[in-house]
C-alpha cells in the first residue's frame, strides 16, 4: 500500500501519474468489488477574504489511513471559478489549479488542522456512515477552524465517494496485490483454455483454408536459377515440377536462407501453383506447410530443374550412343583408309 501522502504537490504531476482522463471511458468496476475506501472532498470559497481552495482525502475505511491526498490553497483565489466535489475525485482534483496560485504556506497551516479534525478514528467512523448529517457535521467544523486560522469567512461545501481498490490501481495510487496461489493457478488453466481455443480455431481456419486454396503461411520473395541447356521452360513448367530457386530478401526469407546453407541443402523445392498473367509468370514453389516462395517471371527462361531418374536414364543412354556412334565412326574410317592403301600397293 502505499505510504500517505501529507505534502504539497503539483495537482498538475499528480494528475499526470493518476493518468486523469476524463474523455476516455472507466472501465467498469466488478460486481462484486466492495468499496473499501473513502474519498472525501471539500471546498472552501472567501465569502470575504481572497484566499479559498479544496482538498481530496482518499482513506482506508477498516484503518482510516490516508492513501492519497491533495490540499489546495489559492492566494488570491478566482472568485469565479466553481468546483462540485459531487464530481468523481479524479475530475475534482485535476480542476484545483483553476482556483489561482498555490499558497503554500497559508496552505501549510490549514493542513495542520485538516489532520487533527481528521484523525485515523475519525475517518474510520466517517467510512462507516458518510451520511448527510455526518458530513455536514464535517463541514462545519473544518470550515470554522479554517476560517478561525486565516481571519476569513468562507462557505464550503462537502461531499463523500466510495472506492473500490482496483480503481485506485489503475490510477497508479495503489499498487496491485500480489496474486494468491489460487489466483495463479485459476490464472493458468484460463491461459491454458484460451491458447487451446485458440490453436483449435487455428487449425480449424488453416483447414479451411487449405480446402478453399487459400494460403495464409509465410510468403517469400525467390529468384530462378537459369540452365540454358537442360533448364526446362518457365512456360512449360507445371505443378509438381522441381524447381531450384534463390532465397531473396531479409527477415523470414534470410532465416530460410541461413538455414539451408547450414546444412548444405540445395534449395530446391516443388511447384505447387502457376499463374500465368499478361506479361509475367507467378510460379509458387512450397517450402514447407507454412512457408511458401514466389518467383516472378517476365520472360520465357530455361529454368534450373531437378532432374528424375527417367530424365537421367536417357540422358545416359543418349551419351552412350553418342560415344558408340564416334567409336563406329572412327573405325569406319579406319577401314575406308585401310581399303585405300591395300589397292594402291597391291592391285
């Protein structure tokens, strides 16, 4: 909790750390939160004098300790400047400066008194009936002793608001209770509910998604690897194919790409989408299930695929007949020579 507050401050610093922002809506306070404190508020206007101002008491009702407290006193005080306490504590403390230029040391000596009329016993029997009559009770007494102090005549007006501990969190006056094991563990299944929920409402639209052909993973931006000579045409290129592409750009593609190079994987990966437009070529290539590459295309070029055992086959079978053709070819000519110096020197 913490400690009273019996000094002067700026309103205007307190208002900053209570964070008063009256155009924002409250949040609404629980059902069954129990007010267990008092903010008790008071004005006090020169019927004849120029000094006046305010002050906002907020109190344990069980200990009648002072938690929060701003005495404003005005020297010379703006007669015309009129503030309800009926209003919220926050909104009634951020409008004391409106009443003129603190006075701290008439202030000084009013708030002396302020804490002998308000004792701890005091302020609990005052948490316990904050009627009218009580409060009027309080009224009257502060102002006669305020007015016997400063030589002059004031009317005052007084009015009482219950408060509940997690608004006084919020505004930064109290500081929030550490939670109870209970709490923390009530805390954690709701966690564990909510992030199950959640994951089945994930899988639940992925799956939809994939039914759909919708991709919602990861996209990266890949280049094409060229081969002029046994690429295959990106016109030609299909789903299914397999594809060896470049990884490009930074953030998840330069994560993809550390990560083959790493462990020496060639990226090679296949196609799972083409879209051919005017005057470009989209081809999707997967990755894994939730990241996929695109390469954009704006001209027909072989590109670098992964060869299949087939396409290797006769790859070989084409380069043996090739070397059969040359070896018979050699020896053709060798006999064609050989014919021509046998009938030169014998016939």
């Amino acid at each position: 909790m913490a400690a009273p507050t019996n000094n002067f401050f700026d309103v205007r610093d307190i208002a900053a750390e209570t964070e008063i922002k009256p155009e924002q809506p409250q949040v609404p306070e629980p059902p069954q939160e129990v007010p267990g404190y008092l903010a008790l508020k008071f004005t006090f206007a020169p019927s004849r004098g120029d000094m006046g101002g305010a002050f906002c008491i907020i109190f344990e009702g069980q200990s009648g300790k002072t938690i929060f407290q701003v005495f404003w006193l005005a020297k010379p005080y703006a007669k015309n400047v009129i503030i309800e306490p009926a209003k919220d504590w926050r909104n009634f403390v951020k409008r004391f400066p409106q009443l003129g230029p603190l006075d701290k040391e008439w202030g000084g000596k009013l708030q002396e008194q302020l804490k002998e009329i308000l004792t701890p016993a005091e302020k609990r029997k005052l948490f316990e009936n904050y009627t009218k009559a009580k409060l009027r009770q309080i009224e009257s007494m502060l102002r006669r002793s305020f007015e016997a102090s400063s030589q002059c005549v004031f009317s005052a007006s007084i009015d009482a608001e219950p408060v509940a501990r997690p608004e006084l969190e919020r505004a930064k006056v109290l500081k929030p209770l550490e939670p109870t094991a209970e709490e923390l563990e009530r805390k954690k299944k709701a966690e564990e509910e909510i992030k199950k929920q959640e994951e089945a409402e994930d899988e639940a639209r992925k799956a939809q998604a994939r039914e759909e052909g919708v991709f919602e993973g990861t996209l990266i931006k890949c280049g094409a690897v060229v081969d002029p000579v046994r690429g295959k045409p990106s016109s030609e290129i299909n789903p299914g194919d397999i594809v060896e592409v470049s990884i490009e750009g930074e953030g998840a593609s330069a994560l993809v790409r550390k990560f083959l190079e790493e462990n020496d994987i060639k990226p090679l990966f296949p196609v799972e989408e083409v879209k051919r437009l005017e005057g470009k070529t989209l081809i999707y290539v997967r990755i894994n299930d939730e990241i996929r590459g695109f390469i954009n295309i704006t001209k027909d070029i072989r590109m670098k695929i992964k060869e299949s055992p087939a396409d290797v086959a006769r790859q070989v079978r084409a380069s043996h007949f090739v070397e059969d053709m040359f070896f018979f070819g050699l020896l053709g000519g060798a006999l064609i020579g050989l014919i021509f110096v046998i009938r030169y020197f014998f016939l």
